[in-house]
C-alpha cells in the first residue's frame, strides 16, 4: 500500500476546466501509465484529476505529496487532498489521512480522526489501516494508564499489490508519517527480485532492514536456506528507502 492505487484502462483525454466534476478518469490512467517513469508527469496529472474530484486521483496525489515523490514534499496538500478522497470512502485516502492526522503533519493531531480514516480504510480493504487503527487504540489506552506514547510502529500484516509482510515492526528516527508505507513499497519495488530467490516455491524469510541516509544500508536476511538469505540480503541492500531507522518484518515470496 505505499504505491498509487491503479487502473488499467488506456489513458483517455485528462480533465481541464469546464469538464463536468468526476471527469479525471483520463486524469488517473495517465497518472498510472507515468508514475514510475515520470513522477512529476504523474503527480500533475493525478492533480488534474483531483481537481476534477476524481477520488483514486486524490489519493494517488495525497501520497506523493506526503512522500515528496514528484515534487517537494507538502503535508498540507497532502491532508487537503487525503481529506477530499476519504469524504467519498476512497480507502488509500482514508489510509494517509489517518496517518497525517495521527502524527500531526499538515493538519493538527487527531487521535479520534485518525482512528476514524483508518478504520474507513480497513473496511474498504487496506490491511494497513486495520493495524494502524489497533495501534491508535492502544496507543491511547497506554496515554490513559500513564505509559506515554509507544516508540515503535508495528503491523501484523502488509499486503502491497501482492507482497505480503508479516510482523513489521518499525523504529523510524526519520521519514514522516508514512514511513511504514515507505517500507512495504520498497520492498514491493524488488519483488521479481525476491520471488526469483525462492526458485523452489513461495517461502518466508525473516529479514532485518537497516536505513541510512534514504538507502537500506545494511540488511540481515534468514531464510529456509543460507543461499535464500544471501539472495534477499543481495535484492535489497543499497535499494530505496525513504526513512531512517531500523525495521523487521517476514517477507513471503516466491511463486505458489
């Protein structure tokens, strides 16, 4: 769940002023055709469709604008933008919503509102938002009992466009509210990569991610066997990582 929720259709002619609201379908496909080749291109035009109050469009662009992808960073917009999508149950937006508003980026701290997006989030689909939901929930009852917030973020699972993580658990000295989205789409950037290290069949293996300076630095992999581990520790060291700080999660991969 950190990438842009997509559509497959061919992109049709991008909304511009005068179109009717909810005319940014050609907005998205475009957007969806060049987010990985062209960010900036993308992020114009899924704001083009947000303007046009394509709710997909809205999401997208709330996404890159938390990350900073396509341009500079701007949790306001991105709360702005998260907001519009969420009001029409778009799950993505409901889900960076939630974190904005439980971290206090571009929009003041929302404990009650956070729980609220998330939860809409998680009804529509995104696994993410079901942990996140749990963790404000229990992030409050320990503010009740005296105990003061938690330092680390965790979730049972993360399913993203098919890569599935299990018990991530995030210590972040950087990367913003949306660090552990961050995570699940860095990985799921390397996944022919790391399906192709379990050529005998889909397997588990625990891994250990250690970031520095935008880049996993160091990454500690035990799988079935040692040469699955050194195949996962090749696949992710050095790759992307828009945060600092250290997180553990169990990695499924390779084909069933």
């Amino acid at each position: 769940m950190g990438r842009p929720s997509r559509v497959s259709t061919p992109p049709r002619t991008c909304w511009r002023s005068g179109a009717a609201p909810g005319d940014g379908g050609g907005c998205r496909a475009q957007g969806d055709v060049a987010v990985d080749t062209d960010q900036p291109a993308a992020r114009k035009a899924y704001e083009r469709g947000c303007a046009a109050d394509q709710r997909e469009c809205c999401a997208n662009v709330a996404l890159m604008y938390a990350k900073g992808d396509g341009g500079p960073q701007d949790d306001r917009a991105a709360a702005a933008a998260a907001d519009q999508a969420c009001k029409k149950r778009e799950p993505l937006g409901c889900l960076v919503l939630g974190l904005l508003k439980r971290d206090g980026a571009g929009t003041p701290p929302d404990p009650a509102g956070a729980k609220a997006a998330f939860h809409t989030a998680c009804a529509g689909g995104r696994t993410e938002g079901c942990s996140a939901e749990e963790d404000v929930t229990m992030h409050q009852e320990a503010v009740a009992r005296g105990g003061g917030a938690r330092g680390t973020m965790t979730a049972g699972s993360v399913t993203v466009d098919g890569q599935t993580l299990r018990g991530l658990s995030c210590d972040m000295a950087s990367g913003g509210p949306l660090g552990m989205l961050a995570v699940s789409a860095g990985l799921r950037a390397r996944k022919t990569q790391l399906d192709a290290c379990a050529a005998g069949g889909e397997t588990e293996t625990k891994v250990v991610l250690h970031a520095r300076s935008g880049r996993f630095a160091a990454v500690e992999a035990k799988g079935k066997s040692a040469g699955i581990g050194k195949c996962v520790e090749r696949a992710l060291v050095n790759q992307r990582a828009p945060f600092d700080g250290t997180c553990s999660a169990t990695i499924v991969h390779g084909k069933k």
